[in-house]
C-alpha cells in the first residue's frame, strides 16, 4: 500500500478524542472494481435483508431484487413458506422474471422456451420435454437460495455456507441496544406497512451509510429532526445513544414534522423507550429508526458504485392502519429527513472522483465510530484485493 493511493483506517478507541482521523480515499466511492469486491465479499456473503414479509401476501406473490451481482426471485410456495431463487432460467439463461413484483397462479414460465417452474423452484414442464421421459428435474429447477425471516423480513444469503445469523445480524443489533429486547418490545414483525417510499439515490452505499451513522450533519440540515429531537441541534451522533435513545424535547407531543400528537404507544414499548429515539444500522444494508408510535425501516440495494435503492418503510400497528388516521404527518417528517440526507450524498458523490479526495476527507471527534466502519468494509474485501 503506497501513500497517496490509499489510507489506513483505524478504530474510533485507538485514536485521541481530539483528532481527526482519515475516511477511505475518493477512489473507493467510485471505482467498479472496489464495488464489484463489495458486491461479491459483502452483499453475496452475508445476509441481505430482501422484502418485507407481508409483500408475499399470498402463494405465487412475488418481488425481485438484486442482491450483489444477482437478480434474486422472493416468493411464497404452496406451503405458505418463502422462498428465494436465483432469478434465471436453467435452459438457456434467461431472466425469469422481469417485473419487480407480482403474482403466478402456481408457477413460473420462462418467457422465452417456456420452461416452467413451481413456487418451489421445481421444473415441472417444458414442451417436449415428454420426450426425455428421464430428465431430472430437480437438477433442473431453480437455483434456491438460503433465507431466514426477522423482523418481519424475509434475510437472504447468496453464500454457500452462510454465517450464522444470529452471530452477524442480531449480534450487530444487539451491539448497538444492548439486547435484543430492546427491539423486540416494537413487535416489528407484527407492524404493517402504512407507507413506503423508494428513493432513487445516485450516491454509492457507504455515503449513505456514513450518513446515518453520525448526527453531526443534523443541526445543519435537519430543521424538523432537531425541532423534535434538540438535542440533535448539538450534533452528537444518533448511534451513541445505546441503550437510552435521544430524548423527546419537551413539549413534543410526537414524532411527527410539527412535533404534534402522533399514535398511541405500541404495545410492549417501555417506560424507558417512550418519548425516545433510537437508530441502529445493521450491516450491510439495514437501517431503522425506533419511536414510541412507529418504526421505521431502510433497507439499500447498492445497484452501481454510484447509485443505491432505498426503500423505505413506516411501520404502524393494524389497529392505526385500520383506523383510517392520516399518517402523514407521521410519515413527513422522516421523509424529509430521508431528502435531506440523500441530498447531501448525492452532493458528495460527484466530489469522490476529485484529485482534492484523492487521499479522502477526515473524521471530526463525533464521527470516529465511522472509522470502525471503514475498517470493517476494508477486512470484508481485503481478501479480493490479494
Ligand atoms: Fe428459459 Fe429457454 S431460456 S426456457
Ligand atoms: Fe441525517
């Protein structure tokens, strides 16, 4: 490693509170071959949180995504269970499905020769196919993937041999609350979705992760976050508030873009957590927000080194979604919290090719925790480097 064409990143505990440390170089932001390592040492190893479990409302629903490098087919079989399949045909390749949600009545037929699958990724016809009374069609359905379900999501593994998920995905939530009580008090695999929004970000992933992970940006560019939550205006990073959350301010009466009353409690919320604010980021792709009334919920598909997917959903109980009660006001002020911070990314991205970032920008005291990060996406991709 030669200086000037890359920085060593060092943990947030190893460094003076009072320094600045160096963020990766501009290079890492914008060159396919660093995306391309990402996509194959990140997003196809570990587990990707894929579509909310309740899109699957049915045997035969179904949505693609793209994880990594692939397209990737989420659906619900006949026995009610989802499942997950390479999106290609095994014939000659082609993409199954191109629609990026929908319904088959009991199967999938390949568009072009017509090679048809069952919701359990089972050849189960293709003309002529009765001419090769001994082809096996297990060996010829589609490519199944593994998955798991959490917090009503549907988490898929591209890998082989995927981590444990327990020691990955909830160990990293666990880290940032302290216990998975903490989250579990929010029910969110019982919440229904009152609002999603996809945002089309032309920002690469880290950006927009760094983003999230500090708060020192919030006094500039969040006028109704630090309305609600002043002590934000201070600008101290979300993630530092493990187990306690950033406090309400005080004639708050919800999170809401003006501050009024929002829903009641979610059954479950403790004492402690109502009136407060959580953030946690789950690696590699999750983001979610904790207030008393609602969750809400990121999930990025990092689709280019320059432009991430995210969508994003509000997360109220059935009884407030049932009830007919505007959730916009409900629903604005993250919204606008989401523009404000993808515009920021967006502003950064074209910059990340500049000779000035060649050796990147630095890390206030307040932002160290994002050095850890680094570290981390650096150790994750280091063995595609050799
Ligand atoms: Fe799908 Fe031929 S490529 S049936
Ligand atoms: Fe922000």
């Amino acid at each position: 490693m030669t200086e000037g064409t890359s920085v060593h990143t060092q943990a947030a505990d190893e460094v003076p509170a009072d320094s600045l440390i160096p963020t990766l170089p501009g290079t890492d932001y914008t060159d396919p071959g660093t995306f391309r390592l990402e996509q194959e040492h990140i997003f196809e190893a570990q587990w990707f949180c894929a579509v909310r479990s309740s899109d699957l409302d049915k045997p035969g629903a179904f949505r693609t995504v793209q994880i990594g490098r692939e397209s990737v087919i989420v659906t619900r079989a006949r026995d009610g269970k989802p499942r997950a399949f390479l999106n290609v045909c095994r014939h000659r390749g082609a993409r199954l499905c191109t629609e990026e949600s929908g319904a088959v009545k009991r199967s999938f037929q390949c568009p072009y020769h017509a090679w048809t699958y069952g919701l359990d990724g089972k050849l189960i016809a293709a003309p002529n196919l009765t001419s090769m009374p001994d082809i096996d069609r297990t060996a010829y359905g589609l490519q199944p993937l593994n998955l798991t379900e959490w917090l009503g999501y549907v988490w898929v593994c591209l890998a082989d041999t995927p981590p444990s998920f327990e020691e990955t995905v909830v160990a990293d939530v666990v880290a940032r609350l302290g216990s998975t009580e903490a989250i579990d008090n929010y029910g969110v695999d019982g919440l229904t979705v009152g609002k999603r929004i996809t945002y089309d970000v032309k920002a690469n992933w880290k950006l927009i992760i760094e983003n999230f992970m500090e708060c020192y940006h919030c006094a500039t560019i969040h006028p109704e976050l630090t309305e609600v939550l002043p002590e934000f205006a201070d600008g101290y990073a979300a993630q530092f508030y493990v187990g306690h959350g950033a406090a309400f301010g005080e004639d708050v009466e919800g999170f809401t873009v003006d501050g009024s009353e929002g829903f009641g409690r979610i059954d479950g919320v403790s004492e402690e957590q109502d009136r407060s604010y959580y953030a946690i980021t789950v690696r590699p792709q999750v983001f979610v927000n904790l207030v008393p009334d609602h969750v809400i919920f990121h999930r990025m598909y990092p689709v280019a080194v320059d432009r991430t997917i995210v969508e994003c959903d509000w997360l109220y109980t059935q009884e407030v979604v049932d009830s007919g009660k505007d959730l916009s006001r409900s629903v604005e002020i993250f919204h606008r919290v989401n523009q404000q911070d993808f515009d920021a990314c967006e502003r950064c991205q074209p910059a990340m090719s500049s000779r000035q970032y060649a050796r990147g920008g630095v890390l206030v005291p307040s932002e160290h925790h994002i050095g850890e990060f680094h570290t981390w996406v650096e150790a994750a991709i280091a063995p595609g480097r050799t």
